[in-house]
C-alpha cells in the first residue's frame, strides 16, 4: 500500500498551541448548530465516553477496517480500466447539438435542456488527476440525493436523472461566480484558507480573520470566500468586486448568498447527525427565465466538499494531527510530496492502490449521507452505450 494511504489514515502532525479539550460526560457524537443564524459555537463537542472495560473504536476505524469495504474492492478494482474518462453523446445522438468538456462533467445542449453527464474524471489544483472508479455515479447520486432535500431552501435546476451517472437539467443564466462556504481554516491549494491565511492575510474575499488561528481550527463562524475564473484558474474576489465587475446584480448577490450560508449549515446538521464534519463546499447558482436563482451543479458531493470525521477531530486537533478525512484531500497531499500539481507539465499516475483507496471512500461517504445501499452497475452492456440509450429515451419522454 503507498505511504500516501498510510498517512491519510493516520495524517501527520500539524503543530499548534492546544487549546482546552470539552470533556463533556456524552456517548455520542454531537455537534451543535443554531438554524438560520450562521453563527456556530466556538467548541465541537466530540468526546465519547465508552461503557466501562469498552474500547470504542473511531468511526474513521470503520472506513478502514470495513467488511463492506472489502465487498467492492474486487469491483473496483476490476473497473480500474473501464472508468468513464470521456463521453461523446453527440456523435450517437443528433438530438444533441454540442458539448462543453468541463474538469469532471460533459455538458451537451439538447435545445431547451442540459445534458450533463458526470463523468469518473478526477480534479485538483485546476486540472485532472486521475479516473476514479464508480466516482461519476457517486457524485451524480449523491447530488440528487442533496437537490430533493434542499428545495425548502432553494430551488434547483434538475429535470430528471434518466441514467446513475446523468442528469438532464433545465436550461438558466449561469452566475460566474462559485459560492465557497468554510467553516475551517483548513486546505492545501493555492486559494485554500489556510494557505492564505498562514501567509498573512487577515481580510480574505471580504472577510476579516482573527489573528492566532492554527490549522483545522473552527471559525467563528461560517464564512464565504467567493471566487470566480480566469484562465481555467479560480481567482478570489470579494463581493463588491463582484457587483462592480458586473457579475452579479447587488440583489442577487445578496440573495444567492443567503442561500449558500443556508445551504452549508444544514449540510453541515445532517452530517453531523452521520458522525461527519462538513468542513467546507462550493456552491454554483443561475437565473432562470423567470428570475429566480436556481442551485446547479453539485451540492455536498465529496468532490465539491470536505468531510472530516467528527467524533475524532477534537482530539486530534489537541495532539496536532490531521482530521480523518473522508475527501479527496490526500490525493491532493500526495501529488504535491511528489511533484509541482500547478507547474509540472507532465504528472505521475496516481498509485493503484491509492485510486482504489479514493474511490471506496467516496462510496462510503454516499453511503453514509444517504443511509442507501451503492449500486454496482453491470459491466456487461458498454456503459457509453447504457448512458446514451438512456440519455435518447429521457429526450424523447421530454418532446
């Protein structure tokens, strides 16, 4: 197994003055959020107080030591070379007019509809990584999963879901503009939090950070970072740039980013209620023909998202040591140990088994939101082939 997956179990140490540890007298995890008022307490509350002569071990010891892990392995790993890294739906189906390749979905215009497929493309530090098995199904179901339940705050642009790995969506003016929520300074990239913030900025797209904050550390509360693109690269902006470079209207600004903040902290509740730290996402927005602001894209997914495991953060983070991830972070952490992800032109392949490693953990946390079993679709029809028939017969229920 690569040293990369060893360490993301048990991630190095991040040093920093401890700060008191709550030993509150629970049995289960609980982290408390305050609905509708984007102010979180200071302390999680994680402790767990076991019965006596009881080891109780970590939830991320159950990502690890998991009897349904070793149930998929085997079909991950016969996928490794039947991943869905590319998709052209209009060359089989005329009906399709174009298609805009993007870091992880090919969008087709079908006319008054979107096609777009999700495919097991992996990205980070702005290019693609890898493919990952079973990884454009998760994201897609997951999505849809977060879309039907975030509708009393938003409403979305979804259509139907004709196939696991599409969804036809209906045609708006897209923002350019992504809504990142954090509620940690944390991350590795360029544009993370804690990247900018260890380098000295204390007033980040908007935002003024205290001083004395360390790595992992809770926020006082949820923030936005909003950043918009630029040469295939995403570029901070505060939010009076954004009005006055006209990206958005000053209303719908105001209006898109209510929604976020409201968003992320009930992502944040029903993940706690999983054992889950919802650390930190991105949202995306449009308008549709009658005005109003629909959420698009992806919502919580473990590609947009990151996922710490809760009832072993606090003791962690006390002992200067990574959170237990559940995301894509340590795929992010080994490409930068083994090369510049921003600058070389040419990338190593990502280690087998650390693409194995990636894709049960993105099943896992599917499987942990939703309370549903993944399904392991058959291999015996193509799966281009699958995903266009279905793609024709959803088109043609749509005329």
């Amino acid at each position: 197994m690569s040293d990369s997956i060893l360490s993301s179990i048990n991630p190095p140490k991040t040093f920093h003055t401890k700060i008191p540890l709550i030993t509150n007298p629970i049995s289960t995890t609980t982290i408390a959020f305050k609905p509708n008022k984007f102010k979180i307490p200071t302390m999680i509350c994680a402790s767990t107080t076991p019965k006596q002569g009881e080891i109780q071990p970590s939830f991320g010891d159950t990502l690890i030591n998991n009897t349904r892990k070793q149930q998929l392995l085997d079909p991950i790993t016969s996928s490794l070379s039947n991943c869905l890294s590319e998709t052209n739906l209009h060359f089989a189906l005329p009906q399709l007019k174009s298609k805009i390749r993007g870091k992880v979905r090919d969008i087709y215009d079908s006319g008054d509809y979107l096609v777009l497929v999700t495919t097991d493309r992996q990205s980070a530090f702005d290019r693609v990584l890898a493919s990952i098995p079973f990884k454009g199904q998760v994201l897609n179901e997951t999505s849809l999963w977060w879309f039907e339940r975030t509708r009393h705050i938003v409403s979305n642009a979804v259509v139907s879901a004709p196939d696991k790995n599409v969804t036809i969506a209906k045609k708006c003016s897209v923002f350019p503009v992504e809504f990142v929520a954090r509620g940690f300074v944390t991350g590795s990239t360029d544009t993370s939090l804690w990247t900018v913030y260890n380098k000295g900025n204390r007033n980040y797209c908007g935002n003024v950070l205290p001083d004395g904050m360390v790595k992992n550390q809770k926020l006082p509360k949820n923030i936005l970072t909003p950043t918009t693109k630029a040469a295939d690269h995403d570029v901070p902006v505060t939010p009076d740039e954004i009005i006055e470079k006209g990206l958005m209207s000053r209303d719908d600004y105001a209006e898109a980013s209510e929604k976020a903040l409201r968003l992320f902290e009930y992502g944040q509740q029903v993940a706690s209620d999983h054992g889950l730290i919802l650390v930190d996402t991105k949202y995306e927005f449009g308008k549709a023909n009658d005005g109003s602001i629909l959420l698009i894209d992806e919502v919580h997914t473990p590609d947009s998202s990151r996922y710490w495991i809760a009832n072993s953060y606090l003791e962690r983070f006390q002992n200067g040591l990574e959170p237990e991830n559940v995301d894509k972070e340590f795929l992010r952490l080994w490409f930068k140990s083994h090369c510049n992800p921003y600058e070389d032109e040419v990338l190593p392949d990502a280690p087998e088994d650390l693409v194995c490693e990636l894709a049960w953990r993105y099943i896992f946390l599917y499987e942990t939101i939703t309370k549903s079993k993944f399904e392991v679709q058959s291999t015996e029809e193509p799966i281009h082939d699958r995903i266009s028939r279905n793609v024709a017969t959803a088109l043609s229920s749509l005329k």
